[in-house]
C-alpha cells in the first residue's frame, strides 16, 4: 500500500509528464512556425505585455538574460520584434511586437486554439468541467514554482 507521500510524488511525476507532453504535442501540431518554443513563448509575452525591457521578459519566462537576448535576437532577425529606447530610462531599451509578429503570434495562438479546444470536445463532459475546474489551481502551483 503506497504512502500519501508515494502518491504525491506519483501524482507530482504523472502531472509533469502530462504537462511535458501536452505542451510538446501543442507546438508540433501547430503548423506554420520555424520558431522554437522558446522563440514562440518569448513573442506570446512581448505580444502581450509589450513593449517590456529584456529583464522583464527573463523574468516572465524564468530564463538567464543570456538565453533572452539570443531568443529575442532571433525574434528580430525573423522581424517579429524590435528594439526600441526606453523614454524612461536611457539606458534600457524595450520590445514590442512589430505587425508580422502580432499577425504570427495570433495566427499560432488561433491554430493552438482550435486544436486543444477539438482535444477538449472529445472528452466527456465531467473531463472537461474537471480540466476548467483544475486551471485556476495549476496557475497558481506555475506562480509558486515561478517565485522560487
């Protein structure tokens, strides 16, 4: 008989397995794209919140500065963001989205979209109450393990 611990850990291994490959099948399936995951989360954050200055972004996607900047400079060299000065601050710069952005970072976004809500359409109905039910907790668990 497993211990509560043994099914913590259990459910813990199971949660970041399903995750791992939800989020793995989400991005091969949406079509379209050179983008890396890590491109394509960084522009879904500068579409978003932008313009953001680059330690921001790190922040919001818990990387090392160094890894941003080489994302987002390919990101630029794709023409999907740009860099501007921050009038705030001189020394800062910011990124925003520039059209061909927005129009990609919509365009997948959509795809993405239409293909988890068709993967929910084929569950029950208690599976899909009780996957809506379990996204405000997995927000905050992502928050919790963000601020550490």
């Amino acid at each position: 008989m497993a211990s509560d611990l043994d099914v913590d850990t259990d459910a813990a291994a199971r949660l970041r397995a399903i995750v791992g490959r939800l989020s793995r099948r989400m991005n091969s399936l949406a079509r379209g794209s050179d983008l890396t995951p890590s491109q394509l989360s960084a522009l879904g954050v500068i579409a978003r919140q932008g313009p953001i200055r680059l330690s921001d972004l790190a922040d919001a996607e818990s990387m090392n500065p160094t890894m941003v900047s080489r994302v987002v400079a390919a990101l630029d060299d794709a023409g999907l963001v740009r860099r501007r000065p921050d009038p705030d601050d001189r020394r800062a710069g910011l990124l925003e989205v520039t059209a061909t952005g927005r129009r990609t970072h919509d365009r997948l976004r959509a795809e993405r979209g239409r293909i988890l809500n068709e993967g929910l359409d084929s569950l029950s109905a208690e599976q899909r109450a009780a996957v809506e039910a379990a996204v405000p907790a997995l927000e905050a668990l992502v928050e919790v393990i963000r601020s550490r």
